[in-house]
C-alpha cells in the first residue's frame, strides 16, 4: 500500500518546519499568505489527507450534526432536512443523515453510529414502532444535546418541535362535517406514534362535537404510502353502510386513494369528499387538487436545528432547558377534493 503522507514529508520537500506546516494548514496568521500557498500546493500534490478524527478527539467537537429520518423518500422530510441543512450550514456544521425504515432495531443501530461517530448533536423523528426510547440515554448521559422533531417521543427532559395534530385533525373533519359528510373514514398509521394518535384524537373530538357517533369500523390502518390506496379502497367498499368521506393522514396516500376510487367509478368530491395531511407537493399535481393541512416542515426543521445549535453554542443556558415542547402553526388549505357544497 502507499505510504500515508504526513506533515513531515512536507516539511521535508519544501525544507520547512513540520510547526510551519501545521500552522499554514490549519491557516495560522503566524505564516505569511506566500508561505501558506506553497505548503498548500505541495500537500494537494502529494496527496495529503489531514487527520480530522485526531484533531477532533484534541477539539472534543467535529462539527457534524446527525438527523436520524422514518425515511427519505418523503417530500416532507425532504423540506425538514433542506431546512435543517440552511441552519447548519451558516453556523458551520455539516449534517450526518440515515434513515430508521420505519425500523426500531434500525434507529438503535443508528443512534449507535451517531454517538460512536460523536456527533455534537442528534435531531430525530422516530420510527413508527420505537416504544423503548433507552437508546437515546447516552446521550442525555453525555450531555449531548438531542431534540425530536414531527414524531417525537416522550421523554420529558427532551425537546419536541412539532405541529398541534389534535387541532390540525379536528379542523380537517370539521371542514367535511360542513361540507355534509356524515360517514367519514380515517386513515392512519400506527397510533403508538404520536402524530397520529393526536390526529385521532381530533377527529373524534370534531364527531362528538358534531353529535356524529365514533365508529370503530371507520377507523382504517396503513403504511401511508403510494401503493397503499387499492387496499384502503377495498376496505371501504366491504364496510356495511357506504361511506361519503375520507380523511387521510398523508397527501401521497391521499393521491392513492383518490386514484383508485376513481378506478372503481366513485366521483370525487360528489360520492367520496377527501382530505389529506402535510401539503405534499402531489396535492397540487392530482386531479382533483387535494384538501390538505398544511404542515411546515422547512421552518421546522430550522427551529430544530436553531435551538439545538444553540444549546452547542452557549451549554450554560440552553433553550433546550426552558421549554420541552415548540408547536408550530398549521393550517387547512381547501381545494377542489372536498367542495361537496359547491358541486
């Protein structure tokens, strides 16, 4: 194998001090600019690799965030991340990103990676089945700070940056009480998460407030994805009385949905009013346009990334003390899939 270039072959080619080489490299004011230059051309030339994990371990810090995702296929989580990204780079850190695969036993072995790896900080949204949140211990142990963002989990020390699902939910069946809806299917994941036990939650909050009894066989079970629409769609055509809404936890899923119902000769909104959740971008792109909340995730992903930064910065008064919990703003956008009134 080659032999790894150090500073003291450097030294060696251009007759200098291994010092002058450590300095001009890690840019010292002490070296002149002309004496920089040369020793940056020769280490470029030759080949060398500074040692960051040494000069970490000296530092204590490395300047790496990690962001632990459900998964990365997900528009919303893309926009979290793009925020996250913008916080970070101005502040000068670099982010680490893995995704769980909705996979408890897959979190664990990335958190484990993170904390191995000494990330300065870890911003997680959990898996869908994560119940035991041990994992997580070394880094409250270590004083490493850690938030969780969308799904976030229930350790009180903690910091949480999500939306109010309960509220979100309630308007979005409220909104098709109004349009008439008196059978309304919810579609969700699975309720050990927070966000969607929230979501149910509100939705059962709007039918009590509305004098609709709750039903248990309206309540459908999916993994909320693209593919996920032909099944829910089976679903309620077996149910025993028809039903005339369709509230989904996901604009994907919700596109799904609407696609399928049409296959099989429902209109939409006239038959089935749908509303979906998070403001996807395919909630513009289907026809009908889709009925969606609003959820956002760039300013979330900045908050987060924000307030864990500056716990980074200053570890003698952090935000992450003061507060365990930032709701964010979200909002219903109606569109075209749910104007049953206007039909």
């Amino acid at each position: 194998m080659d032999k790894e270039i150090t500073i003291y072959d450097i030294a060696k080619d251009l007759g200098v001090s291994p010092t002058t080489v450590s300095r001009a490299l890690n840019d010292h004011p002490a070296v002149n600019e002309k004496t920089k230059k040369k020793i940056y051309k020769a280490a470029m030339d030759m080949g060398y690799q500074s040692n960051v994990f040494a000069s970490n371990l000296r530092s204590k810090k490395t300047n790496n965030i990690g962001v632990i995702v459900p998964r990365l296929n997900s528009s919303f989580q893309s926009s979290v991340i793009a925020g996250m990204e913008k916080v970070a780079n101005e502040a000068g850190y670099n982010l680490i990103i893995s995704q769980s695969m909705e996979s408890e036993a897959k979190e664990i072995a990335n958190t484990l990676t993170m904390f191995n790896s000494r990330v300065d900080g870890l911003i997680v949204s959990l898996a869908s089945n994560s119940d035991n949140l041990a994992h997580f211990k070394p880094f409250i142990k270590k004083n490493i700070p850690l938030i969780f963002y969308d799904r976030v989990g229930s350790l009180e020390e903690i910091l949480g940056v999500t939306i109010d699902n309960l509220n979100a939910a309630y308007q979005a069946t409220k909104h098709l009480i109004d349009q008439g809806c008196k059978r309304i299917v919810h579609v969700l994941g699975n309720i050990k998460v927070n966000v969607y036990s929230e979501r149910l939650k509100g939705y059962k909050y709007a039918l009590l407030d509305h004098e609709i009894p709750y039903d248990d066989k309206l309540i459908i079970h999916a993994d909320l994805n693209e593919e996920a629409g032909y099944d829910i769609v089976q679903k309620v055509k077996n149910l025993d009385k028809p039903i005339d809404g369709l509230f989904v936890s996901n604009d994907a899923c919700a596109a799904s949905c609407i696609r399928q119902l049409k296959l099989e000769g429902f209109k939409v909104p006239q038959d089935i009013a749908v509303v979906g959740f998070n403001n996807d971008v395919i909630s513009r792109l289907v026809e009908p346009n889709i009925t969606t909340i609003n959820y956002p995730g760039y300013e979330m992903g900045e908050i987060a990334m924000k307030n864990l930064i500056n716990h980074l910065d200053d570890k003698s008064e952090s935000m992450l003390k003061t507060t365990n919990k930032i709701t964010l703003r979200s909002e219903l956008i109606i569109r075209e899939s749910s104007k049953r009134k206007l039909v």
